[in-house]
C-alpha cells in the first residue's frame, strides 16, 4: 500500500505574520491609489480559517507603522497616496502642528482645526498634504496611529456653565468631565485627569479626574503635578527604603576597612553649597616635588548598592537626582544619600579615591584609583573658602578651616593652570543665566537672582575635571566596557545657523569649516564685554550637541578632551554609580576579559537608561522652576522693568530681566496695525522698516500677566529701542 505524501511542517504563528505582513506590503503597493478591498486583499494572501487573526495583526501592524491607510473598506498603500507619518507638537482650539517623522523636513506643518481628527498633542499620526494658503506646509490628519498616554494634567475651567478639564497641553481646547463622586475638586484647581473616551472631535473627548493638587496659584501644587505625571516621586519602595535603612544604621564592618588605603589622618575636606547635605566628593593636595599631589575622594556607594538590589533598581530607574527650587528628588533614600554615604565631617567614610600626579604647569602625568576610607576634616562652604581666597574672611573662619589654610593656596594655584591648559586646547568658556530661587516659609518664591560662581565652585570642577578624565583614560587604556560622557561636534545644519545669526548680527565670524572648539571659544571672546554677550553665548550653547552617556569613548567637544566619564558623583548620578562598579572589578582582578564578560550589557543598559533620564529631568526642572519665576513675577506686575532681547520668534520676542526671569513680548501687544517679519530668528523687522528688534537689545518691558501653571510670563513694550541696535557694535 502507498504512502500518503507526508504533511508539510506547520510553521510557528511569528513565521505566518510575517508572512502576512510582507504579502499585504507587496498586493497593496502593487494596487497603488487604487486601493483593495479587503476581502479581496485576504483571498490574495490566502487566509485560511484559522489564520485570519494573525492576519488581521498583520493589517494592524502596518497600519501602527503608517504604511497603510483604511479608508471606509478598502486599504491604501500610503506612499502611493503620498502620506506622512508625524507627531502633534502643538494645539490650539481653531489649528494645530505636526512636527514630521521625516527629519529632512525641517518645518512643522499646520493642521486646521477641522482636520485634526480629534489628535491630542503626543499623538502619532497619518497626514497627507492639502492646498496651502501661506506657501508652508499645511495639512489633514487620516489616522490616529499611536495615541498619547490618556493621563494628563490640567486645571478646572467653567465651560458653558459646567467645569472642564484645560490640559496643559492643549492651549484653549477644553475637554468634557464626567463625573468622579470619589475626588473633590473645583475650578481653578490643578489636577491629575485620564482620558476615558476619545472622538473624532476634541469636544467630543471625555476625561475623568483622578486626584487634585490643590489651587493652580501655587508653583509649588504645579511643581508636585508637573513631577507625578512623569511618575517623579521622592517615595520610594518599601524594599529600597528597608535596604537603606539596614545599612545605614548598621556601622561600617570592620572587614570593609580591609584591603582599603587608610587616609583617616590625612587632612581631606569638602567643598559644597551650604544647603548641600549628599555630600559625594572631597579633595586633599600637597606638593609632589615642584609638582603637585591631589587626591579626588569619591563616596563608595557602590560599596553599599549592590548590584540587581532593590536599591539598584530603583537607582537605575531614576537615573539621576532631581534639583529645583529648594527641592530635591533624590536617586538615593536620604538614608543613604544623606547619610552613611554623604562625607560628613568627623566620621569614618568608605571611599574611592582618584590619586594623581600633576607636574609644575598642572599636566596630568599619572593616576591611579584606589579602595579608601577618609575621615573629613570640614565641610566647606563655597561662600566661605571664597572670602578665605579673596582675603576678607573674619577671624573666625579663618579659625574653622586652619586645617585646610596650607591647600587652599595650592588648589587655587593649580586651578589657574588648569583653566590656563583648558583655553589652551581651544574648549569654549560658555556662560549661561542660571536663577537662584528663594522661598519664604510658605514655600512661595519671592527672589530670584543670577545665580554667581566664585573661584571655589572653579577649583571644585576642575578638580573633579581631573579625576572624570583619569577614569575615562583608565577604561580606554585596558579595553573595559564603560559608561562615557560623550559630547559629539555640532551639526553641519547647526553650524551654518550660528553663522547666519551672527552675519545678520554684524559679527565678525571665524572660517566655520571643520569646526572645532578653538572656533567657538573664540567667537564667546570676541562676544564677551560687549552688550550682545548673553545673546551670542546663548546661540552658541543651542548650536552644540547635547551631552549624553555612550559606551565608546569618541570625546567630548565642549571640554575639548578626549577621554571623558562621570566618576564623581555617584550619590545623584547613576553613571557614576556605574563605572565604580566597572573599575573596582578592574582594579581587584585586573582581567580586562572577566571585566568585559560581567558588564559589557550592563555598561549599555546604563548610559542608554541614564542618557534618557537626563533628558527627562533637566526637561522637568526646567519646567517646575517656571512655574516658580511666574509666581514671583506675579508680585510684579505692572512694574516696568528694563530687559535683553533673547529670543526671536514668528510670534513675538523673548525678553530676560537681569534677575534671569525671560518673558514673552508677544506681536499682537506691538500694534495691531504693524506687520512683522522674522528675520532668520535674529531680527523682528516691522513691514515698512520703521521698528526693528534684535537680539541683544535693550527694552522696558511692564510685565502683565503670568500664568504660574505654564510658567509663562507676559511682557508689554514700554519703551522702543533707542537708536540703532546694540548688537551693531558687536
């Protein structure tokens, strides 16, 4: 008797899905702007019963990517039908912006608001163009592909004799309320909403309130709803805050001091603010011959946070600690932070220390790293070590550091080297506003200043400086994964936009060919002492890359050095936390191999999850110190004040107050009768020529309104510029 031919092996259901996905790509590109129907585009894939799930996936997959469209029953291949893929940036209650996928298109394109399909801003969505009547890219969204989260934040408006929900994100749109008997809220307060129901229509949008802040008013209620929507909490696990607590209660073991350089009789201090309480660093020096001896002292925290711990996890998770205002949410519980790791004078504490040798000029020449335990003589104060430096300290100070009286000279000779070697390699000295907030007991803010530096917080950086690049060149001299801190050349398109802004200023500008950092320091010293100067710094620090975490060493372009980490904070800074880890397996196995095997995932685990979390928290802080500067600024209103032009836009211009307060002098309050053109972001020309502002110039300005939820700040013109503009004589 035959045998039946034997059954063709089932394939796994991935392998079919595929398989679906690569047909429907091929019939639908095939059938152009013609478009299938589906029945008919599943019998040309030949679904079979049981397969018809997966190729519904299969539809949905591509529809999510943007690579098709369905249009009543038939499905479209979008390239044919020419359509874009973007994300919603900005809405209004008549028009919003998408902001494309494609990164060759530089501009945003408007959408009206009858052609939005009810997107929210974060949306994800299918558009396609339509005529344009202003010559920009305008257009119609097709389909929501991904939506934002439904949680948002908002404040509780009156609409046609009912509250609703004003998101933050969305200007003047409001959103429908249903009811929630289990949350008290009432107009004007901030508020934590989900979106439980989306149509096509932003009012056809439904929210429910999940929890109220309290009163709008406050920056620090805006602050606390800004921190919870990104999930920013200064609580932290039950089982992180047990382990921190277990150790910090516990004393040091003695077989911690095993194996470690004793440094307890060596004269070693802090230098920090004087709110500062995670104290992470300390510095000792002496002279090495007509050279010097420093000695960066780093808290070992990795001795305390063990890998894959609930501390661990935690610290991953945040990535790094969270400043604003007179807040701090720490990557640490406090336990640790503040505690058993913070170098508190007088007590024993574990260490990892960055011992080099310097020569006469302040070259670095050798270095090691080494397990230590220090006992701190001072914790020093930047205000105070800066009197000391400058000669006007009382007796009395000089009295609590007499200790330390011997290294201050030696530390301030050698920063003057450093900073001297630093102009030398050509890396740009940029200088950016920074506010120093203060509140009073009711945690409102009522002043805000430039925040200075004197020449202790310069000493304190260049050392730390020294010990980021000796740990780096270790890793890079032995091939050991590692977290960098990476800092990549500015982009061609960023380069030719400095260059433009600063023609139109009348800048004379260097050659801006294969730049390099000498090229951008010296246009920040042709700049500096001219009134233009915050102006020019400004344009060059937006012209930069950002900053971030990579496991290979390409440089960092705005230190000019090669080799560059973060080995000195691990208290607030997860990277750090990081390469202890990575060079204490080195330094005790030295088996470069065993080092690679251990943490070569971890090292990229590390910088992508710290790289992203950087992002997130200079963005939030940012934002949450806003909201401060409008509450401040609401003491002030209608008090005519005098302010730098700092900003250009199509819609007004930015101006910032010497206490770093930057407000918006918005077209529609500069005559409703004038036109204005943006000239490249650099000059807002009235049509006829007759008014002209730009930046660098000088304005008073009344401040009018503020919005301390969106931390927006309104100015009104005052006075016009006098005479031709102050960036002219840059």
């Amino acid at each position: 008797m035959a045998k039946s031919p034997a059954a063709p092996p089932k394939r796994e259901p991935a392998e079919v899905l595929a398989a679906y996905i690569q047909k429907c790509k091929l019939f639908l590109a095939d059938a152009g702007i013609h478009g299938l129907e589906e029945t008919v585009l599943a019998a040309k894939c030949r679904t079979k019963k049981n397969g018809s799930t997966l190729f519904q996936t299969a539809l949905e997959t591509l529809r999510k990517e943007g690579l098709i469209y369905k249009q009543r029953r038939k499905y479209y291949w979008c390239a044919a039908l020419h359509c874009k893929t973007g994300t919603v940036v900005r809405l209004s209650r008549t028009f919003g912006f998408i902001r494309p996928d494609d990164a060759e298109e530089t501009e945003d394109w408007f959408i009206p608001g009858k052609f939005l399909l009810g997107a929210l801003p974060q949306d994800r969505v299918l558009m396609r163009s339509i005529p344009s009547r202003s010559g920009k890219p305008e257009g119609e969204v097709l389909d929501i592909l991904e939506p934002a989260p439904a949680r948002l934040t908002g404040i509780i408006i009156q609409e046609d004799g009912h509250l609703a929900l004003l998101p933050d994100t969305m200007g003047k749109t409001p959103i429908r309320l249903l009811p929630n008997k289990d949350i008290s809220y009432q107009e004007q307060d901030k508020v934590l909403a989900e979106i439980v129901s989306r149509g096509t229509r932003h009012a056809e949008h439904k929210a429910k309130v999940l929890y109220s802040f309290g009163s709008a008013e406050s920056a620090a209620v805006c602050a606390k709803a800004i921190l919870t929507l990104e999930n920013i909490s200064p609580i932290f696990p039950e089982e992180a805050e047990a382990e921190a607590a277990k150790l910090a209660s516990a004393p040091i073991p003695a077989e911690a001091y095993q194996n470690r350089l004793d440094l307890r009789d060596t004269c070693i201090f802090t230098i920090d603010s004087a709110e500062s309480k995670d104290l992470d660093d300390a510095i000792s020096i002496e002279r090495n011959g007509t050279g010097y001896r420093l000695g960066v002292h780093i808290a070992d925290v990795s001795y305390y946070v063990k890998p894959h711990s609930a501390l661990d996890k935690e610290a991953l998770a945040r990535g790094t600690s969270l400043y604003y205002a007179d807040q701090v949410v720490p990557m640490l519980p406090k336990a640790l932070s503040n505690g058993i790791c913070s170098l508190n004078p007088q007590e024993d504490r574990l260490t990892f220390s960055a011992l080099m040798e310097l020569d006469e000029q302040g070259i670095l020449r050798s270095y090691t790293f080494r397990k230590t335990v220090i006992r701190s003589c001072v914790k020093g104060v930047y205000k105070e070590i800066n009197a000391l430096l400058d000669g006007t300290a009382k007796p009395a100070l000089q009295e609590k550091y007499a200790a330390v009286m011997d290294m201050l000279p030696l530390l301030n000779e050698l920063c003057d080297k450093r900073l001297a070697l630093r102009k030398q390699r050509g890396a740009p000295e940029i200088e950016t506003p920074e506010s120093k907030i203060t509140l009073n007991a009711q945690g409102i803010c009522v002043d805000v200043q430039p925040r200075t530096r004197g020449k202790s917080e310069c000493i304190i950086e260049e050392m730390m400086l020294l010990a980021n690049e000796s740990a780096a060149r270790v890793a890079k001299e032995h091939a050991l994964p590692f977290v960098y801190r990476v800092h990549d050349a500015p982009s061609s398109e960023k380069i030719d936009a400095l260059q433009e802004g600063l023609l139109r200023m009348g800048a004379e500008v260097p050659v801006m060919t294969n730049v390099q950092p000498r090229t951008l320091a010296e246009i920040l010293e042709k700049a500096n002492g001219t009134p233009a100067a915050p102006v020019i710094h400004g344009m060059v620090l937006r012209s930069m890359a950002k900053a971030a975490y990579e496991t290979e060493p390409i440089g960092h372009f705005g230190l000019a050095l090669k080799d560059y980490a973060h080995f000195t904070s691990p208290i607030r800074r997860y990277p750090d936390l990081a390469i202890h880890r990575i060079l204490s397996e080195w330094y005790s196995t030295n088996r470069a191999e065993a080092v690679q095997k251990r943490f070569t995932k971890f090292a990229a685990k590390a910088a992508e999850q710290s790289s992203q979390r950087e992002l997130l928290t200079i963005r939030v802080a940012r934002d949450c110190e806003a909201c401060y500067l409008a509450e401040y600024m609401r003491q002030h209103l209608g008090e005519e004040m005098t302010g730098l032009v700092t900003g250009v836009t199509d819609f007004g211009i930015y101006v910032m107050l010497p206490n770093t307060v930057e407000g918006m002098l918005s077209i529609r309050d500069m005559g409703e009768d004038k036109l204005w053109n943006n000239d490249h972001n650099v000059r807002l020309v009235q049509e006829n020529g007759s008014s002209v502002y730009q930046l660098g110039d000088t304005v008073k300005v009344v401040c009018t309104k503020t919005d301390i939820s969106s931390g927006n700040i309104d100015f009104q013109l005052v006075e016009a510029p006098e005479g031709a503009s102050s960036c002219q004589s840059y």
